[in-house]
C-alpha cells in the first residue's frame, strides 16, 4: 500500500487496528472490546504521533521527524515529544521497559512494534458521533442527573482536547486549554535544566500558564516545584522562596484537593524547606496513590527516602521515575546518587554510564560520576570525572590546569582548597557544600561550624545530612549529633 493510501486508509472513521486497539483518528478515540466498552481518548497531538508511528509501522522515526510532522514547525521541544509519547503508552497500557506498542530507540527515536492493519471488518462498534465528541455510557446504578452531567463534563473535556478514560465514575482531572498545557510541559522542561537561566525560563512558563488557565493545578504545583528546586541548589534563600513554594502549593490543592501534582508540590515544600519528613510521607504518599505514572511524585519519594536512610524504597522509586522518563539524563543521575547513598557504588557508577551514553556532554552527570567515584574510594577516576565535568561547563583551562597540578600535590584535599578559595563568595557554594568540602580536607571545627550556618539558612541539602557519605568523620562528634537530630526530629 502506498503511503498516500495508508493515510487515507487510516483518516476513515473507523480507522486502524494497533494490537488489540481499534484507532479512530478523526474521533481521536482507542476503542477496545467485544462492544467497545473500553474508550480512550486522546489529546489530538497526541492522535497525530501514534498515526505517525503507524504510518511507518515496524521503522524507527526520529524525534526530529515526529517533532517536523505533528507540530509543523512550531516551537518546541524533545521534552514535548517525551511527554506526548508517554501519554500514548499510558493510554495504549504500554510499558516503556517492556514494550508491547511504542520501542525507545536509544539516541535514535521511536518505533511501532505493535501489528498494524485496516479496521475493515472489525467487529469493534465505533460510536457514530460529531468529530471531538465521545459517547458516554450509563454505569449501572448511576442516576440520570450524574449521567447527563457526565456527559456535558465529557463534551468539555472533549473539546479541550483531553485524554480521558471512558466510563465515567473516576476523579474529574481538570483538563487545561492546549496552549497552556504547552506551557505548561515547557515550564517541566526547563525545570529539568537544573541551571539558573533554565529556572528562569520555567517560571516564566508556568506563569504564562497559570495566566492562560486560572484553575489549572498542575501550572500551580509547577511554580511551587520551580521555587523548590531554586532553593534546593542555592539561587535564593529558603527565607524567600518557602513562602511562594507554599502558597503555590496550597493553591494547587485549593483547586483540587485530589491533584496528584498539588499533593506532590506540597510534599516537596515539607521535605526540602521544614525537614518534616513524616508529613513529606503523608503528602507524598497520597500523590503516588491518586497517580502512580506521575514522575515528580516519584521522584521526590525517591529523595525523601534516601534521606529516611530506606535505601532499597528510595531506589525503587527513582527507578520507577527513570521508567516513567527513559530519555532524561537527570533520571539517571538520580537514581545512580540514591544508590551510592545507600552503598552500591558499581551500580551508581552503571546508571551514570547510562546517562553518559544518552548525553556524553552533561556536566552534572560527569560531577555525579565525580562524586560517586570519590565515595567508592577510586581518587584517580573522581579527579578525571570532576575535571571533565568542569570543562564542560566552561572552566578555562588555565584553572583545569592548576587544578591538576593541586592534585597532584596534595591530592583532592588540594581541589577542594582550591574550590573554596576561589569559589567562597559563589552564589551556588551553599554552606552544606562547604561543610562537605571541610570534611574531605580534614578541617572538622570549619566544617560544623558551615553546617550550623547551613541549619540556620534551613538550606534543602541539610535533608540528607544523617545519611550522606561526606560526613562520616563527623558521626561520633557531639556537635553533630545534635544537629543531625534536629534535622529529622519530626520522622
């Protein structure tokens, strides 16, 4: 069949089949089951993606290619593309470690595994209804004021272009207008750029979201998120950013109080800012329950329980965030510093060279390796990862070059003097950081005294103090003790 054919094939009403989905394109709808009873259906980018893929069936597309055809030029992003693949295999219940309908090609794209054929024939109903609008069938027991009030939130919903599962009976998720739900993914891009002009450019995005759509929770628990991650790597004070990181988060909740982002965003502000990991664990907890696919949730489980010293949860759950997000170098950062956290340096050191295969140009991920070599005892192999990452991010080779020769003196200890001295007035040399760099240089008194400062200044990173590496020589110090039983006092 000609392509030209096979377009037209699957524009017809009753469109294509993809595994043991039936695919309507102009309705933008999955059908499945003897009668159709299983409905699904999807925001209209998302559609365009999966006829793509199916146009192509069994090839590998590129992300470029997909990016060029479904959004014809406008801007955007990979992340977009990430996320619009994501929610087709939600909807197609795929698997993105054992894929069934949608194969991540590695640093290539994506391809259709699932067979493709014409719907002729097949003896799923498609519901015959106006383009955009989705039949709505009556649960038993339902009264017919909750039907018909089912179906008018359904047209809605269905003219906003949402993904929605049919019957009705589930949590009412608001659905926002698709260019602020574009912002709104851009804003999670950036975020993800972990750099000062990357939070800038997500502020600027969940703003420009919450502008277009009030009422959305997700943009709200977006800008709390932003805020979170701003002073977790020490942009501003937590003084400054807890009280705008809280409100956002109350204002997602207050929107609705089932909003697994609103429920996230809120446990983000009670781990990073209050150390009040209990109530982190609560809030957390019922995010993952109202949506297990959310990947911040798990995100911040993950680090939550890292800090609880429950190594073998924090991984579980920063595995299932990678899962959720294959093709992001951050995923695997993170997952590899929950392991070293909880002393399975060879398997740090495996997911690091993961992310260094999907991005071999990632500072954070040559620092990440840096680190975990450090506390795996392999000096030579931290250096050669601390200097690449440095390069990297732009240190002039004149001070690369000093840093070798300090190395070569005095070995890392020589680094970190170096660092401190040249870096002390840094806006991103936070006081843990500084604590961390005193211990490894052997000076203990400067070290307590950068973290009583750190305990002051409430800086996120103080979390992980009971549990990090770094402080080991400080364990059996009174002083620390007590400041350590500080941090996690409400668990």
């Amino acid at each position: 069949m000609r392509s030209s054919e096979k377009r037209d094939e699957m524009a017809r009403p009753n469109g294509f089949l993809v595994g043991d989905w039936q695919v309507a394109p102009p309705l933008n709808l999955l059908v499945r089951g003897e009668r159709g009873e299983e409905q699904v259906r999807l925001e209209p980018r998302v559609m365009d993606v999966l006829v793509h893929l199916a146009e192509r069936a069994d090839e590998v597309v590129s992300k470029e290619e997909l990016i060029e055809h479904v959004w014809q030029g406008r801007y955007t992003t990979d992340d977009v593309l990430s996320v619009a693949v994501y929610s087709l295999r939600k909807a197609l219940g795929d698997d993105a470690r054992r894929p069934r309908y949608v194969e991540t090609v590695s640093r290539r794209g994506y391809r259709l595994i699932a067979p493709v054929q014409p719907a002729a024939g097949a003896s799923t109903p498609i519901p015959a209804e106006a383009p955009g609008q989705p039949e709505v069938r009556r649960p038993r027991g339902s009264s017919w004021p909750a039907v018909a009030a089912a179906v008018v939130l359904a047209l809605a919903l269905a003219a906003a272009g949402a993904l929605w599962m049919l019957p009705v009976g589930r949590h009412r998720r608001h659905v926002p207008p698709a260019e602020a739900h574009e912002a709104y993914l851009k804003g999670r891009y950036f975020l993800d750029q972990r750099s000062i002009r990357g939070w800038r450019q997500a502020l600027e995005q969940f703003e420009r979201a919450v502008a277009l759509d009030p009422r959305d929770p997700a943009a709200q628990a977006g800008l709390a998120d932003t805020y979170s991650a701003m002073s977790d790597f020490g942009v501003a004070s937590p003084a400054e950013l807890r009280p705008r990181a809280l409100q956002a988060a109350r204002r997602a909740l207050d929107l609705d109080p089932r909003s697994a982002e609103g429920q996230e965003a809120l446990g983000r502000v009670q781990f990073l800012f209050d150390w009040d990991f209990a109530a982190a664990g609560r809030s957390l907890a019922r995010a993952v329950a109202l949506d297990p696919d959310y990947m911040p949730a798990q995100q911040a489980t993950a680090w939550l329980e890292s800090a609880r010293g429950r190594h073998a949860a924090a991984a579980a759950a920063a595995r299932r965030a990678l899962q959720l997000d294959p093709v992001n170098t951050a995923r695997y950062t993170e997952l590899a510093w929950v392991l070293a956290l909880g002393g399975r340096d060879g398997e740090a050191l495996g997911e690091i060279e993961r992310a260094l295969q999907l991005n071999p140009r990632s500072s954070e991920t040559y620092l990440m390796k840096g680190w975990t070599c450090e506390v795996a005892g392999q000096a030579d192999a931290a250096f050669a990862a601390y200097r690449e990452g440095l390069r990297l991010l732009g240190v002039p080779d004149e001070a690369l070059q000093r840093m070798a020769a300090e190395y070569r003196a005095t070995g890392l200890a020589g680094c970190y003097r170096g660092w401190l001295n040249r870096r002390g007035g840094g806006t991103l040399m936070s006081e843990t950081r500084r604590a961390q760099l005193y211990v490894r240089m052997g000076e203990l008194d400067h070290a307590i005294e950068s973290l009583e400062h750190a305990y002051r200044k409430r800086e996120s990173a103080l979390a992980w103090v009971n549990v990090d590496p770094s402080f080991q020589l400080l364990r059996s110090d009174a002083r620390f003790q007590q400041l350590a039983a500080r941090v996690s006092r409400r668990d």
